[in-house]
C-alpha cells in the first residue's frame, strides 16, 4: 500500500475544499437569481392585479351607465355639459329652475378616472384609433395596443418608463354595445365592432417598497 506524502495530502484537501467551496458559491449565488427572479415575478403580479380590477371597475361602470343611457346630473364647474355629446335633451331644467347635464358613459369614466389618479396615483384612459373627443387620443404605446386588438389581441401589458416613472401598463379592448351606437353610430361603428380600449398604469415603486420590506 502506497502511502501518500504529506505534501501531496494537504494539496489534495484543498482541491477538495477549493471544488466545496466552488460549488456553494454555486448554490448561495443559484439561491440569490431564484429569490430576485421570485420577487420580480411576485411584484408584476401585484402590479397586475392592481391593473386588472382598475380596469374591471371601469367595465362595470361604463355597463351600469350604459345599460341605462347615461345619467343627468346637476349642471357645475366640475362637470359642464360635454360639447362632444350629440343628443336630443342633453340639459333639462328641472321645475326649480335647477339644470341639469346628460353624462354619457365616457365622460363619466373620465371623471372616475381623474379621481383615481388623484387619490390613488393610479392612471386610467380611455381612448381609441377614432375618438370623438381630441383629448382622448392615444399615445405611443396605446397606439400599438389598439392596432394589435384590430389582430385580435384581447391584451397588451408591459412594463414601461414614463416620464422618468417606473409603470406597469396594461389595457384592453372593448366591443360597441347597442347603447353604444346611441353615440357612435355617426362614425360608422357597428354592434360587436372593436371601439378601443381602456388603458391602465400602475405605479411600481410603491409595489416594489413593500416587497422589499417583506424580505428583510
């Protein structure tokens, strides 16, 4: 039995140490990507749930409006009548002489929406490739959403920078209803046509504070 010297012993431990240590550094390193890819995943779909009943709340407002053909409401500074609103009896006057203004349900997810932004720094715009209204227009990166719906996409999101503001954008088309052509029918739209889509930013920042709270 060949017995090794003790020079070629402690080379051999440390090969053995050197290969341990390698392939820990392995596994704390392998850990790490796992655990930052996990958060990364757990923060987008924070981000996304956030987006999704944002915009599930303005489906089932614009519904409840639209299923009734709007509301009138008392004619105020917040809320003038909307010049872009082409129907019979826009403004009534009530018998005390108190007037009021038809809000149609666009203008009315106008209005939520600006609510929402102010108190909840959460973003919600209505637009479409055909708005009546100017300041409905789409931007950029809605722009490629509404012309992906014409393909037949049913979603588009995305995690974008705007305005120096880390964003989680998500928006999704809706169909012309039939009270929808009280409106729209001028344009040529049809019941089951694409009319545009409602588009919703989330800030990330905040989402991504808490996260990094929970982990430390």
């Amino acid at each position: 039995i060949e017995v090794k010297k003790g020079g070629q012993e402690q080379i051999d431990v440390w090969k053995h140490g050197f290969v341990f240590l390698f392939v820990w550094t392995l596994i704390i390193v392998g850990s790490v990507i796992w655990n930052l890819d996990l958060k990364k995943t757990e923060v987008e779909n924070n981000a996304r749930i956030q987006a999704v009943a944002a915009w599930q709340k303005d489906i089932v407002y614009r519904s409840w409006m639209s299923s009734h053909g709007g509301a009138y409401v008392p004619v105020s500074e917040s809320t003038p009548p909307n010049p872009y609103l082409d129907v019979p009896n826009r403004e009534i006057m009530t018998s005390d002489s108190i007037e009021y203004t038809l809000v149609n349900p666009a203008y009315m997810t106008r209005q939520v929406n600006e609510i929402l932004l102010s108190r909840f720094n959460i973003m919600g715009h209505i637009t479409s490739l055909n708005p009546i209204r100017p300041e409905n227009k789409a931007d950029e990166w809605e722009t490629k959403a509404l012309n992906e719906f014409e393909k037949g996409s049913n979603e588009v999101s995305e995690i974008v920078m705007l305005k120096d503001e880390k964003l989680f954008r998500l928006m999704k088309p809706f169909k012309v209803e039939k009270s929808c052509l009280k409106c729209h029918a001028k344009q040529g739209y049809k019941f089951g046509d694409i009319r545009g889509g409602i588009s919703v930013a989330v800030p990330m920042t905040p989402i991504e504070e808490i996260a990094n709270k929970a982990t430390k």
